[in-house]
C-alpha cells in the first residue's frame, strides 16, 4: 500500500512538473510574439521618423531609378550637358542659361562610384538624397570624395525628377532635419576625411584647396 502511495505521489510531481514546463514554455512563446511584432513595427515606422533615432537614417543605393537619375544628373553637370540636365529636374528653365554650369564643368569634369544615400519625403515615392561620389578634378590625378546634398526627388508623371524649384515649408523643416542628424553629419565627416587624407598625399589637390578657401 506505501509503494502505490509513493508511486501516485511521484506521478503526481511529474504530472506537475510536465504543467508547469508547459506553462513556463508557453509565456516564453508568447514573448518572442511579442517583441517580434514590436521589432517589425518599430522597423517600419523607423523612415518615417523625422528625428532619424535610428542606427542609420538613410537608405544606401535603394530605388535604381532613382540611382540612374542621380547619376545622369551628374554625368550632365561634369560634361555641360544642357539637353539631359533640363530632362532631370521639374523646372528645366534653371538650365536656360548655362554658363555657370560650362564654367563648373572645366574644373570638375566627372563623378565616379556614386553611392546614393536617401531618406523617405514627404509623400510617397518622394526622397531627400544625399549623393557621395569621388570626383574628377582637372589637372588633379586624384579623386576625392564630393557630397551633393539635399537633392529632393519626386515623381511625375511616372518618372522621378529632381525638384529644383524653391522647397514647400514640410520639405525644407525635413532637410532641415536631415543636415542636422548625426547619420548625415558623418557622410560629410567620411567626405572631410577622405579630402584631408588625399590632399596630404597630392600637393596639387592640396593647392586646389587652399584656392577655394
């Protein structure tokens, strides 16, 4: 009779055990739900966070379409291209007169390896684009790293367009912003840098600089 009582008595804690191993797996389950769903809403609201809290605020080579328009903005400035510039942004008349342009154009004569850095617009399919590429100088043989900052991007008409035009309150509050992050302060810093570094190895670049001050 002791050896049945003690048999049930330890059914009884295994039973028990099994409850209690299941209860405590069950909340462990039901925590990883959790924050997972916390984890993906916090993700997807990170681009539309004005404050840029986030690791980085910036998207790195995200839309193709938008990369090749930065990128044939730029080829268009280093060779004076009238026709292709005037094709790139919302308002073309900025490019009727193109003497400031031709005269850019002799000095910085190309962009290469153009990295293009975006954060959400205001609006869909909007983007507020930081562009880092090295340049070609000329008469220099180095190719510094160059920041274009702040090129808004909209779309019209099916096709993105850089928007030249003087900026409504909500995009000018968002670039605002977005110079002041510290993500954006450390592109300028990498540009700093790298300009640094390869005018103490190139006298002449060194030069080049010392003439824009």
């Amino acid at each position: 009779r002791k050896g049945i009582d003690m048999t049930r008595e330890v059914r009884s804690k295994q039973i028990k055990l099994k409850v209690l191993l299941s209860v405590i797996w069950i909340v462990f389950l039901s925590a990883l739900v959790v924050f997972g769903v916390y984890t993906f809403k916090k993700r997807k609201t990170i681009g539309q966070d004005l404050g840029f809290t986030s690791k980085y605020a910036y998207d790195t080579n995200i839309n193709q379409d938008v990369n090749a328009l930065v990128i044939t903005y730029l080829n268009a400035l280093a060779t004076a291209n009238q026709q292709t510039l005037k094709s790139c942004v919302t308002n073309p008349s900025q490019y009727d007169n193109m003497a400031t342009v031709e005269s850019r154009s002799k000095i910085i004569t190309g962009y290469n390896n153009v990295n293009v850095y975006s954060l959400p617009g205001v609006n869909e399919d909007e983007y507020l684009v930081y562009a880092v590429a090295n340049i070609s100088i000329a008469n220099i043989s180095s190719q510094p790293l160059d920041i274009v900052p702040k090129l808004y991007i909209v779309k019209r008409n099916g096709n993105y367009l850089i928007n030249n035009e003087v900026p409504e309150a909500d995009v000018a509050d968002l670039e605002s912003q977005a110079d002041a992050s510290a993500d954006i302060q450390e592109l300028y810093s990498m540009v700093k840098t790298d300009e640094e570094e390869k005018a103490a190895q190139d006298p002449a670049f060194k030069e080049f600089l010392e003439k824009l001050k």
